[in-house]
C-alpha cells in the first residue's frame, strides 16, 4: 500500500515530506509487535499514527483502545488500566477489568503517556517486559497480549532528568519514535486543511463553505499556529457558523486569529516555557527575590559566624566569604545586608497602589499568583497553563482544588 492510499483512507491532508516519513514509518513497524512513540506538539494529529499502525497490522480484527492519561486521576489510574478486585478500595463493589485486559490481542493507545506517576510507571515496564499484569487488589499476574502505542508532547529526555519519567521505560516504549511535524513547518499544507474542514463544516451545518481572498491565504500562513491543526480546525468552524459573508479577507480573518500581530515573525519552535522561566517583569522579579533572599540568607550567616568567631553554616561555601583583613568592613555589610525580603520587594516592584497591601507575599501567595496569571494567558486552557508553569496537569488540577482558584 502506498503513502497516498494511506492518507486517503486514514483523512491525512498534506503533501509534507516530514509527514511522509512519519506514514512511512508506521507503515514498516506496523506488521511488528514493536512498541512505538509518537511526538510531536499538541494538536499535530498524533492520533492518526496509532490507527494506522493498528490497521496495518495482524491484530487489526483486535480491539484499538485509545486512553487519555493526562486526564485519569492518580488515585484511580492503576485500576483504569490494569483493573481491579472485588473490596480492593472503597467503592470496588465487584471486579472490573482495565483496558489492557480490554485490549488483549488488540492495540493499545496512551496518549499523554509521559503524564504517568512513577508507580504506574513501573507497572506498565512489566506489561512491556513480561506481557503480565496485575490487578489492584490482587497477588495474581496474568498474562495479555497488547501492542503499545505511546504518544506524548513532552520532552521525555528533561523528565527522564529531573525524575519525572523512568529511564528504562522509555527506551522500552520508544523502540521506534515517530515525528510529527508542526503546522507552522507544513507552510504548504495549511490552505489544503482549510478546505478541507471548510468543506466538512459545510456539510454539518448545510451552509456555504468559506473561502479565502489571496491577501487572507497569505496571513493564514503567515501565523505561527501554537494549537496546530486543532487550532486551525476550530477556526475554520467559527467562519462557516458566524461569518454570513462566505468569501473572507484578510481584514475578518484577523479577526479570528489572536495576536496576529506577531504571526509574520519568522515562524520558530514553540516549546512550553520551563520550570522557572515567566513571562512578564513583575514574575521575573518574584524569581530574582527569591534567589536573593536564599542568597542573603547564607551570607548574613557567615558573616554573622565570622565577627563571633563561630563556625562557618554548613550550607555556606566558605570560600564565598571575605578574607579576615576585610572585617573591618563587616558591620556595614551585615547592616545593609540586614533588609528582609520585604522591604527588597517593595524597593525593586513599582506597585501601583491599589496592590500596595500585597507587596509582602509570602511563597503560597506568589505561586496563587502565578498559577492565576497562567490560566488567565491561557484563556482557561489548562493543560497549556500547566505546561508554561513546568508542571503535570493533574499537579495544577490538585493546586487549583487545594487553593480553591475553580
């Protein structure tokens, strides 16, 4: 079977040759029970790659069972899953089976699969090792036959870093990796989707389809496109339902676009900002407060250590500290130095007044703060929040419950 055929009877658009590659591969590993990972940003379509490989392949007459583990909560992930037993938590009023045992001989999808906790973690590398699962609840292993397709938007080499994500699973469940591009680098292919989903849309809502003037052609792939084609697909029907007009110009297409004003910079990778990175200057200067006052700290301890003659803190590195000649000079600097972090923040932070009362924050307010001003840049999206605060979605769902910000 040929890319073209594939792209017809699976409704792939486009005639990039990152996205061939990506068919091609799934077409050779599909025949195999290799395990597979699929990347790429949020909104590319990842989601295709797993069908193709299932319908390719011996099992495609099995079960494909597509799980969101992003959205499963941590407490209830391990029997969504892999099941559970009869009295094994509360609420477990019989046995049920988890989707691997749904997907036996079958295919299985885990999207967001970087968005497990550790512990599951460990029980898929046994589902991927030995072929066994076991139910919570229960001592007992049981064997299943379960093809895994993984697909994820995050940089699992960081997580693997910073002890998000097991090593050994990884290079388990990215036997072969397949890349999808984003829009922005599909240039050729983004006026080919619009009409396409203008014509699907056309059908659903038995209008007229929409159509581009040249001028709107140009600023729709000008625009860099961080929701990809998801993006670009819920555009697409806000035209065919609200705009009476149906052939669309540059002028209403702004209109649908935010920040257009940007979209004719040179398009560039977009990657979710990382822990510790902010957006605006009031949160850069939070960040700096913070270094300063751990800084401060340990050195108003040593120099404190250093006129009493006493021993150097452990957590200060000695050989920060003045040379002995220099004490002279102590008294001023351990004065000066004598600021709290208070009094710093409101020096450095030009507060208007109405928010004078909260220039002595404490830690829990700032993070209230920022988490507030993620969702606000955002719109309410929280998945993408979660991603520009460097933290799991399910971590920004239980900070939200814990500070009552629903």
């Amino acid at each position: 079977m040929k890319i073209q055929e594939i792209k017809q009877r699976f409704g792939i658009i486009g005639t990039n040759d990152v996205l061939d590659r990506a068919i091609f591969k799934a077409m050779q590993v599909a025949p195999t029970d290799i395990s597979v990972l699929v990347t790429g940003e949020s909104g590319v379509g990842k989601e295709a790659i797993p069908k193709i490989i299932h319908h390719l392949s011996h099992r495609k007459h099995a079960p494909l069972v597509a799980v969101n583990c992003g959205a499963i909560p941590e407490g209830t992930i391990d029997s969504e899953l892999f099941g559970h037993e009869k009295g094994s938590f509360t609420g477990a009023t019989g046995a049920r089976k988890g989707y691997f045992e749904e997907a036996d001989n079958g295919t299985i999808f885990m999207d967001e699969v970087g968005e497990l906790p550790m512990g599951t973690q460990v029980r898929l590398l046994r589902v991927l090792e030995n072929g066994e699962i076991i139910r919570v609840g229960s001592s007992k292993a049981q064997k299943v036959n379960v093809r895994v397709v993984g697909a994820t938007n995050a940089d699992m080499l960081r997580g693997i870093e910073k002890n998000q994500f097991r090593e050994d699973l990884f290079y388990r469940l990215n036997t072969v990796e397949i890349n999808l591009p984003p829009l922005r680098d599909r240039k050729g292919d983004i006026h080919l989707l619009f009409r396409k989903f203008a014509q699907d849309f056309a059908q659903k809502y038995r209008v007229p389809g929409v159509r581009l003037s040249d001028e709107a052609i140009r600023v729709l792939e000008a625009y860099r496109w961080p929701g990809n084609i998801r993006q670009l697909r819920n555009l697409v029907e806000q035209l065919c339902v609200i705009e009476n007009d149906k052939e669309i110009d540059a002028e209403v297409l702004k209109n649908y676009i935010p920040e257009i004003d940007r979209s004719n910079l040179p398009a560039r990778m977009e990657t979710p900002v990382s822990k510790g990175e902010f957006k605006t200057e009031r949160e850069i200067l939070y960040k700096v407060l913070f270094d300063m006052r751990s800084d401060i700290s340990n050195l108003k301890s040593a120099v404190q250590s250093i006129i009493k003659g006493g021993p150097l803190n452990d957590n200060t590195d000695e050989h920060s500290i003045i040379p002995h000649e220099d004490l002279s000079n102590m008294e001023p600097i351990s004065r000066s130095l004598g600021k709290n972090h208070e009094e710093i923040s409101q020096e450095t932070l030009d507060l208007e007044p109405s928010e004078a009362s909260n220039s002595n924050l404490s830690l829990q307010d700032l993070e209230i703060e920022m988490i507030k001003r993620a969702i606000e840049r955002h719109r309410g999206r929280r998945k993408e929040a979660a991603e520009e605060l460097g933290i799991s979605e399910r971590t920004l769902y239980r900070k939200i419950k814990q500070y009552d910000l629903g």
